[in-house]
C-alpha cells in the first residue's frame, strides 16, 4: 500500500467535498481507502450516513465503518459509531455486547462519547448481564474518568446512599414495559 499517494488523494477528496463535489469526493476517499488510508472509509461512511451524493444507507456506511476498522483497530471515532449502529440496530443487527466491547475500545483509546457509553451500559446494563447502578463508579474506578464524572452528574445530586435522578423517571405504561427506558442518543461522530 502506497500511503503517500493515498494522503494525496485523501486530500483531493476533502476539497472536493469542501466544494460540494461529492461525486469526486467518493471517488478521491475510495482512492484513499484502497491504498491504506483509513480515514478515507471512514468518510465514505459518513457520506452513506448523511446521503452526501448518495443516498442515505446505514448499511452501507456500517460495512465502511468495518473496512475502516480493517485498516486502523485504534480508530476511536469509527469504534464509537460502530458501536451505536450495533447498540441500536441500526444498519446492523443489534449485538450490545459488542456494542459495549467497541465502547470500551473506543474510551481505551481516549475518546470522551466513548467513555460515557460505557458508563451508560453498565448504568443500564445495555451488553451486560443486569444493571449496574455502581457503573459510574466502575468507569471511573477504570480510567474513564470523564465518562463516569458526566453520568454522576446527569443522574446524581445526592451520595451513593440516596441517588436522585435529575431527569423526570419516564411513565411507564403497558406500552412502555417492554421497551427500554433509556435509549442514547444515536449523535455520530464524523
């Protein structure tokens, strides 16, 4: 794989997409992602994502995430996305506990979404084996400072001994039993 040559067309891409020319820029980051450069898929996806000179297909953007991943497993912004596609199922099959494997993957790797994902699924128990209402603790405990610091302020005012969410509990009603009672927010990173 010729990287040079790669950034160069990587670089194409990004004034053609700066100029509205998605078609070149398709064109500039597929160039880009077959000689190495990650970033190059990750943009492709985006495009699918966003139905930039396309139309909107998460499926597609899902499978660029993946080629992505192929070229670069440090690539924190792609883990994140991946893994709301397969918290949410959306483009994918829903796997929460790969969600939460790429989450961590994500946070290990520094990425602030990714940390507070982490101490949401184990908060929640999305990819785990039952909530946890220690996951703040927990993520903090690991490392994930940011993450843990921002779910105990979102839902905690009080000590442990008392937690008080600070959002209104949703009403639960036959309809809403089998649904879960948080769903995160499906912001993807480009």
């Amino acid at each position: 794989m010729d990287l040079s040559v790669g950034m160069r067309a990587f670089a194409r891409g990004e004034r053609a997409h700066l100029a509205e020319d998605y078609a070149t820029a398709h064109a500039c980051y597929l160039e880009a992602d077959e000689r190495g450069v990650a970033a190059g898929g990750r943009l492709i996806a985006m495009m699918y994502q966003c139905g930039l000179g396309r139309r909107v297909d998460m499926t597609e953007a899902v499978r660029w995430w993946r080629r992505s991943l192929e070229l670069d497993l440090n690539y924190a912004e792609v883990l994140y996305n991946l893994a709301l596609s397969l918290q949410q199922g959306i483009g994918v099959a829903t796997d929460e506990a790969l969600a939460l494997a790429y989450f961590r993957r994500s946070a290990d790797l520094g990425f602030p979404e990714g940390m507070t994902s982490v101490a949401n699924a184990l908060f929640f128990g999305y990819g785990c084996q039952s909530a946890c209402p220690e996951g703040s603790d927990r993520v903090v405990a690991q490392g994930f400072g940011q993450g843990g610091a921002l779910l105990k302020k979102m839902f905690f005012t009080r000590p442990r001994t008392r937690a008080t969410p600070i959002l209104p509990r949703p009403r639960v009603s036959s309809r809403a039993v089998s649904e879960p009672i948080f769903n995160p927010p499906s912001a993807f990173f480009f």
